[in-house]
C-alpha cells in the first residue's frame, strides 16, 4: 500500500555531551523607520532585538539586498536615501548564537529629488500670446507642486506673478496687450527643491487681434505604434479682410499636415488637420510655424505625442497538449503574458467545444505581467480506446488581433501508470465524485519541496496540503472537504513553487 510520506522538521541531535541545540529563533522589530513612513535625506535604520542566549549579528537590505552588518548592539544603521527613491522594503535578519534567524521588515516611501521642469507653451519668442494664457510645462517625476514665476523683466526680481500649483499647467487672467513677459518654473516636494527651469519669454496679442487660433498646443497623448491619430487647429478670421495663412510642414516625419495654406474669408473659419504616427516606442514633439500673410505675423503651433506598444497576448507555447483519461477529468495550466505598454483586458475566453472549460474567463494584465488561466476536459463517454481531438480557445480582448486563438489538443492515456520514478505523475483522485474525503495520489522524479493547492470554479484558492520536503516516489494523501461546499474543484501539483500537473474533482455532498 502507498505511504504518504511526512517532511520531519526541527529533528534534535544530541552532542557526544547530550546537550539539547537552541532552537528559539531570536525577536527583532524596527524602531524606526516604521512601517508607511515617508523619507528624505540620511537615516537611520534602527531594531531592537532578543534572544535568550544572544544576538550574533543583524543584517540590514533593502528589497532583499544587503547593505549592512551590526554585530555590535544597538543594531543600527545610517543611511543616505539619495538613491534610492520611490517605495521601498528596508528590512533586517538577526541570527542568534545558534545561527536561529528572525526577520523584520517595513515598507516605506522615499521622496526623490526633482528635476527642473520643460516649459511647453507658450513656447520661447512666441508672440500674439493672449492677454490670459494658459502656461503648461512637463511633469517632472518625484514632484508634488510646481512654483510658477512670471516677471515683466529677466532678473525676476521683483516678480508679477508667483503661484504655487500641484498641475503641469495654470490659467493665468489679465496681462496687459502687447507686453513682453517672462516666466519660468521649479519643482518641489516635501523634501527637495529643483532649480528653475529655462526662462522663455513671450508677447501678448495687440489689442486689435484680427484672427483666433483655437488651440497653440496640440498633445495626442499615446497612440499605438504604426497607428495613426488626427486633430485639427482652427483658425477664426475676425477681420473684414481675407487672411492667408502658410502652413510650414512638421520637421519630423512622425508628425504630418493635409494642407501647406490656408485662405479664410472674412469672419469665416478655416482648419488644417494634422496627423500622428510613432513609429517607435518614444516621446516626439516638434513646432508647425504658421506665416499669416496679412501683417506677416508669425504663430508657432507645438505638437507633441508618445508612441506606444498596443497590449500583446503571448504564449509560452501556440499549442498546448494535455494528456490523460477525459471519462475521469484532466486538466492543465498556461500563462498569459503582456508584451504591450497598455493594460491587456481579456473580455471573454471561449471554447470551442462544450467538454472543456476554461477559467478564469476575464481579466486584465498590466504591461509586461502575467497570469495563469485554467483549462479543464471531462467526457461523459469514448467510443473508443484511442482518443485525440484538437480545440482552440478564442480570445476576445482589446488587442489588434482580437478575436484570436490557442490551440488545445487532447489525448486518451489509457494506460498511465505510476511505476517509471524518471516522471511527475498526479492520477486523478478517488473517489470521484466523492462525499467530504477523498485520496490524491501522485509520483516525484525528485525529491522537492511540495505542495498542493486546492482551487474552486472562479479560481479561488480554498485549501493547501502537505506543503513539505518529499523524496522522489509515489506519495498518498487524504484530501477532507468537510467545510467546502458541493461543486467542482481543481487541485494543482506543485513541486519548488511551480505547477507541474492539475486535475479536477466533483464534491457532492
């Protein structure tokens, strides 16, 4: 009769003495910082510990890598946060005199210092800039407020204008007309201040503007790559004379206009419509310089976007087999991976036959993550011995392929048995159905680490067994559902944290 085989942990060894080897691991906790705190400049890392026969050492890291080593109480140590902006884990492991470890860790939140901001628009030398504009510049990482500064002369000492502000832009109301200003911009936080940024300086509009132009920045924001968005720049005559306006094409090729002149009758508009398409993974901005012929004035329109990589499904394989008896039940795993820059959402995932299931059906994967779904194959008869049948799983999501498909072939083992221990084996469970208990029989290649998750129908994890070292062999082991409710379960073999086999099973009460 198959065993199952138990990890022992924590055995005792007596020494030629019959001494007893400490076993109690060490206390530590941290002092400070504390868990959410918020952090700038240097610090000090600080834990306090207990042990009953003594601390050995303490070991500080940050996200797991190591930065220091106190031997000597009071456990602490100074550190510079310069670097190491953003949320971060700092945490420490005390080993006692019998080399017992413990381990304290806490999470925190380090400010950056932040660079000086790029002022957008009005662009440097711009003129005919209205009397209340809207100033906008960069966002600059690590910044939670923004200083403006807006002087009618270079030095700023005396400046007209000074806000602060936690946006990238701000409306500025009743300049005077055609007057010179300059204005420049700084970022801060809680902790650090950047310089200011580049000085531009431009002229508001005379006082008798005779045309309108609807926007002077035009921000497509992120656009697939080799995709192509359009906007438009309105352009308003207010004058009882035709205005004619030449258009000077992008200077990129990323950008593009339909149309190099534009003549508008009086108190009529006209527009010209510009075109993006990134043709790489980048940020892009150029100007499109506008030449209005009646006074020869010059307007610069400035254009910017980010081209991006739309969500991309893939696969570790475009077919995936799974083996085994489907009277019974089988199931397997793959993993799905977003190779975009935008959230993949999958809306719904079919079959294309009603014996296998598929779950979860919808979710959404972050740019460059993963996420495992689940495929399950019962038939309630064969006609045969031999049995293959090629599926697909249709993927219904807001990639450019969609709708799209995996492949899903199934094969009848007859004759699986448990007797090579070169193979990684999980036999369906029996009783099948079965009433609160049940027995999960499977074989190692290897001695590992194993484990086996219990999951129901919507992909929650309802129970783990055994969770031990286990040698190489055939293992047996009872599974009670006693506090589960009747329905359909799956149990996943994994073997180092990995999934190596699944099954499925039918609880019925």
């Amino acid at each position: 009769m198959l065993q199952i085989v138990k990890n022992v942990v924590g055995e005792q060894n007596t020494g030629g003495g019959g001494s007893v080897s400490d076993t109690v691991k060490p206390s530590i906790n941290f002092i400070q910082p504390l868990n959410n705190d918020s952090l700038w400049g240097t610090i000090t890392l600080k834990v306090n510990t207990i042990d009953n026969i003594g601390i050995q050492k303490v070991v500080f890291d940050i996200d797991g890598n190591s930065i220091n080593i106190d031997s000597i109480a009071p456990y602490e140590f100074n550190l510079s946060t310069e670097n190491y902006p953003g949320t971060h884990t700092f945490g420490a492991k005390a080993y006692d005199l019998s080399g017992n470890t413990s381990y304290s860790k806490v999470t925190v939140y380090v400010f950056g210092r932040p660079s000086p901001p790029i002022l957008l628009t009005p662009v440097n030398n711009d003129t005919n800039v209205s009397i209340n504009p809207k100033l906008i510049w960069s966002n600059s990482d690590w910044a939670t407020e923004y200083i403006i500064e807006i002087s009618t002369t270079l030095d700023f000492i005396n400046p007209l204008i000074s806000k602060t502000t936690p946006y990238t832009n701000e409306q500025i109301n009743a300049l005077s007309y055609n007057q010179e200003y300059y204005w420049r911009v700084k970022s801060k936080n809680k902790a650090y201040s950047s310089n200011f940024s580049e000085i531009f300086k431009f002229k508001t509009q005379k006082l008798t503007q005779f045309y309108k132009i609807n926007k002077k920045l035009v921000d497509f924001g992120k656009v697939f790559i080799n995709h192509t968005k359009m906007d438009s720049l309105v352009i308003e005559n207010l004058n009882n004379d035709s205005i004619t306006i030449n258009i000077i094409p992008p200077g990129i090729p990323q950008f593009s206009i339909n149309q190099t002149k534009l003549r508008i009758p009086p108190y009529f508009k006209g527009k010209f419509e510009i075109f993006f398409t990134p043709s790489n993974k980048s940020n892009y901005s150029t100007k499109i310089p506008l030449i209005i012929q009646t006074e020869t004035i010059i307007e610069t329109i400035m254009v910017t976007g980010i081209g991006i990589r739309p969500p991309k499904k893939t696969f570790p394989t475009q077919k995936i087999i799974i083996v085994g008896n489907p009277i019974s039940g089988i199931s397997d795993s793959v993993y799905i991976k977003n190779d975009g820059d935008e959230n993949l959402i999958i809306n719904d995932i079919q079959s294309s036959t009603n014996f296998i299931q598929i779950f979860p059906k919808n979710l959404v994967i972050e740019p460059q993550d993963s996420q495992y779904i689940y495929i399950s194959v019962h038939l309630d008869s064969l006609n045969s011995n031999s049995f293959t049948s090629t599926n697909y799983a249709i993927f219904i999501d807001n990639t450019t392929t969609s709708p799209d498909t995996l492949e899903i072939i199934i094969n009848n083992q007859t004759n699986v048995t448990i007797e090579s221990p070169n193979n990684y084996i999980l036999l369906q469970n029996y009783p099948n159905p079965f009433n609160s208990e049940t027995t999960i029989i499977f074989n190692l290649a290897e001695k590992s680490h194993t484990y086996i998750k219990i999951f129901d129908i919507l992909g929650k994890e309802v129970s783990m067994i055994n969770n031990n070292i286990l040698d190489a062999g055939t293992h047996t082991l009872k599974f009670n559902a006693e506090n589960l409710a009747s329905g359909i379960y799956y149990y996943f073999l994994y073997t180092n944290d990995k999934i190596l086999k699944s099954n499925k099973m039918i609880l019925m009460k």
